[in-house]
C-alpha cells in the first residue's frame, strides 16, 4: 500500500472516531441521584430494586402496589427501591403527570408515593379522559391531587411552571427520561435488580414471585435460618458476618475499545506497507 493510502486511511478513521465522539451529548449531570426512594430506604442495603414507570401505564398501575409490598415485607435496610418516573409518549398526560409527582417531592416528599397512587387511581381523569380535554385541564386535575396531599393550589403551581428557574422541575423530567433510556429502558414498567434487568416480568406477579428472586439473593442475610432475613452485616445487634467479595476488574468503555482498534489497524496497514517494500 502506498503512503498516500495509508495517510488517507488515517485521516478517514480520525474524523470518524472525532465525529462519534463530538456527536455523542452528554446529558447535564443532576446535583443528586434521581428517582424515589421508598421509605428511606438504606443506600447501603444488599438488594436494590428500580422501578421504571409511566404514570398513565396500566401494567405499572398493577406493578406500583406489588413493589410497595415487597419493599415492606424486607424493610429499608435490605431492600431499597426507587421509583423513576418514565413518560412513555403515546400515552396522554403522561409527561405532566411526572412533572407535577416531582413537584410535589420537593414540596412534600414523605407524600410523594401517595401521590403517585392518587394519579394511578384518577388514570380515568387523565390519560382515559376525553379527546377534548386539554393540558390545562389535564393539569388542573393533577393539582386537585396535590391538594389532597396537602399542598396549596398556588404554592404547588408554583413549583410545576418552574422549568428553568431554581427549581427546574421540567428540565429534571426530562434529564430522567434521557437518563432513562440510556439504560436501555422502552418499556413500562421495567425493573432492574442491582443494576440488572429483570426481563421475564409479567403483570400478574405477586409478591411471591419477587421474593422466589429476591430470597435467594440474601441467603447470607438469614437470622436463625428464618424464611425472610431479619438483620443485615453491620447493623446494631446483628450478628452475621459476610465476606466482601472483590470486585472483578472494570472492561473497556466502548470509546476505548474503537480507539484501540483503530490504532491496531492502523499500525497493522503500515506493517504490511513496510513488508510489501521489503
């Protein structure tokens, strides 16, 4: 191959990788983690559930209260899980649902999970509500809800028409539906158990069917050889040890791994250039 080839492949696989990267956004990063965490519970717990869902999502209505329950049946200390707030677009009222649930955790956030019921229960008013309906309507229907919880009309509308300002309630959603979807999420509700997908999901689990998955994750956790674990490692009064396992060594980032490549194949032409002249 000759030089001018080599120099043009070079210049070709450089704007490519250059390209990928200055088209690549990266999403403003949130001051603190986002989602709903439910009961307090502990960032340190063994188990942690996230739940993505769209409010106006039939399936995530019948999910809600399941999670709930199975988040009360180990306490916050063993299981911890986290509500995400995951619009799907074809489903009406869906986005100002999760705008108005996170107006109401800065406002009242012991409320927020009740809230978020109070918008499954009135889904007829929003999402099943007629063509005509508009968004103001569709809005004043979710403050009605807010009223209920306890905040003021004024005060909670307020905080929902803060896009920009210091509150940016808008601009939160909509950080969490791109963050959401970065995970890999299209659908609702979608659960992932310590950072892995839970794929085979059907709508009419029970809470025994999470904790068929979840038992076996705290089989370490178990006091007295007790059906559901009572104590974690650490805690006042509890006497388990467990092992810390190390860590496997993290992979390659998919940027890391094209640039190596691209470097490879480049040195791998100018090899055969430089054996093709001798």
């Amino acid at each position: 191959m000759s030089p001018f080839l080599v120099f043009i492949t070079f210049s070709f696989l450089s704007s490519a990788y250059g390209s990928l990267l200055h088209n690549f956004h990266q999403i403003p990063l949130p001051k603190t983690r986002l989602g709903y965490t439910y009961k307090n519970g502990s960032l340190g717990a063994p188990v942690q559930i996230d739940m993505y869902m769209c409010l106006q999502c039939g399936d995530a209505r019948v999910a809600f209260p399941v999670m709930r329950d199975v988040a009360d049946h180990y306490g916050p200390n063993l299981v911890r899980v986290v509500f995400h707030g995951f619009p799907l677009p074809y489903l009406k009222g869906s986005f100002l649902a999760v705008q108005s649930t996170r107006s109401v955790d800065q406002l009242l956030p012991h409320k927020t999970v009740d809230y978020m019921q109070s918008i499954y229960d009135n889904s007829h008013r929003i999402g099943g509500s007629a063509r005509n309906v508009s968004d103001a309507d569709l809005i004043q229907v979710f403050t009605e809800l807010a009223v209920d919880v306890g905040i003021e009309e004024s005060v909670f509308l307020t905080r929902f028409n803060d896009e920009n300002g210091e509150y940016q309630v808008n601009r939160l959603c909509r950080h969490e539906w791109k963050m959401t979807i970065t995970h890999g999420v299209y659908g609702s509700p979608w659960f992932f158990i310590n950072d892995m997908p839970i794929i085979d999901f059907d709508v009419h689990w029970t809470k025994e069917n999470w904790t068929s998955i979840i038992d076996p994750l705290l089989e370490d956790y178990r006091d007295d050889g007790g059906d559901v674990p009572t104590c974690r490692p650490g805690d006042e009064g509890c006497s388990i040890h467990v092992t810390e396992k190390p860590c496997p060594s993290g992979t390659p980032s998919f940027y890391q791994m094209s640039r190596h490549l691209s470097v490879l194949f480049i040195i791998l032409i100018i090899g055969c250039h430089v054996n093709h002249e001798l």
